[in-house]
C-alpha cells in the first residue's frame, strides 16, 4: 500500500511538472515568435522566426502531444501580444498547423528511439513535413487569405515577391521560391539550435537539476 501510495504521489507530481514545463514553454515560444528576422532574398512579409525550438524542445522531452500543446499556447499568445488578429484565425490556424507538421513527427520519431540518429531523422522528417504543407497551405489557404484581409489582389502579393527575386512571376514560383526557401531554412536553423540545447536543458525540463 505504501508504495502504491509514492508511485501515485510521484505520478502526480510528474503531471504537476509537466503542466508547468508545458506553460513555460509556450510562454517562450509565443515571446520568441515576436522576435522575427526579416531576409533580404523574401517578401517583407516574409520573416524568420525560432519558436518552433522551444515547442521541440518540449517534445523531445515530453513527446507529441506536449510538443502540440506547447505550439497552441505559442500561436494563442502571440495572437494576445499582437493585439489580435488579422486573419479571422486563419493565419493563427495555419501557423499551428504548420508548427505540428514540424514538430510532431520529429516528437514521435525520437521518442521511438532516444538516439542522436533518430533526433536528427525526425527533425528532418518534421522539416519536410512543414516544407510541404506550408507549400500547400500558403498556396491554397493563407496567400488568398491574406490578400482579402489587406485588401489587395494576389498579383499586389506576387509583385514583393518578384521586386526581391525577378523569378517569381505568379503564384506557383511565389510558393517554391520564397516559401519553401522560407521553411527550409526555419526546419535547418530549428533543428540545429534544438540539437545543441536538448542535452543540456533536458535535466531541467524533467526535474533532475541537483
């Protein structure tokens, strides 16, 4: 019975952490997202951002569906800090959407086998995964949506795109162009930075910091 009842209070105190670790986390990542770099070759529009590090971090740690909780307290708190939205929660939607692709498969792989080959394998699985549906749903989804919202046709949209790159002509070119450099380059730099920080803040996130 004693030890029914530490398993049970050790069990909760688990729970406990891991609702806080959840909370911390997307609070980190939703502050990270505000701090958005712009590159010279994309729309203005355009801009780089690694919030996905802290929600894989919490996924490595804690596995998928923490790293999908994480990614929803990010997008609602960035929405909050941003006055809104633009969108409908569209945009919001989208950028959940487009986090998951990335992050859930690589929580899911990793956690198949903790090894460094699998971390990688997943991260690189996720950022293909993003690569395509980000593809997908800016040509299908959020472009349209966007040119509504601002009050501006699609060809005002293609026209950034072509002023940074002369090859970017119609919408086909804007997505493989601009938004696929744009999450390749987010799924690299995520990955890298997530990989040089899990060993050491992976004590920290499960408690075991003397």
């Amino acid at each position: 019975m004693a030890s029914q009842t530490k398993t049970f209070k050790n069990a909760k105190v688990a729970n406990v952490r891991t609702i806080a670790v959840i909370g911390v986390l997307g609070a980190l990542a939703g502050v990270v997202m505000m701090l958005e770099v712009p590159l010279p070759f994309l729309p203005p529009f355009y801009k780089l951002d690694f919030s996905e590090v802290p929600v894989l971090l919490g996924g490595f740690a804690f596995g998928p569906a923490v790293a999908a909780a994480v990614e929803a307290i990010k997008v609602v708190l960035h929405m909050l800090l941003s006055g809104g939205t633009q969108t409908a929660g569209v945009g919001e939607a989208a950028n959940f959407l487009f986090g998951c692709a990335f992050v859930v498969p690589a929580s899911i792989i990793y956690r198949l086998h903790k090894t460094r080959k699998t971390a990688l394998a997943g991260m690189a699985v996720g950022g293909a995964a993003m690569t395509v549906v980000g593809a997908l749903g800016n040509a299908f989804v959020l472009l349209p949506v966007y040119a509504v919202a601002f009050h501006m046709p699609m060809t005002a949209l293609i026209q950034m795109g072509s002023s940074v790159n002369s090859s970017i002509t119609n919408l086909t070119t804007f997505v493989l162009l601009a938004t696929t450099p744009l999450n390749l380059i987010k799924a690299v730099s995520v990955s890298v930075l997530t990989f040089l920080l899990y060993k050491h803040v992976s004590p920290v996130l499960h408690g075991r910091v003397k």
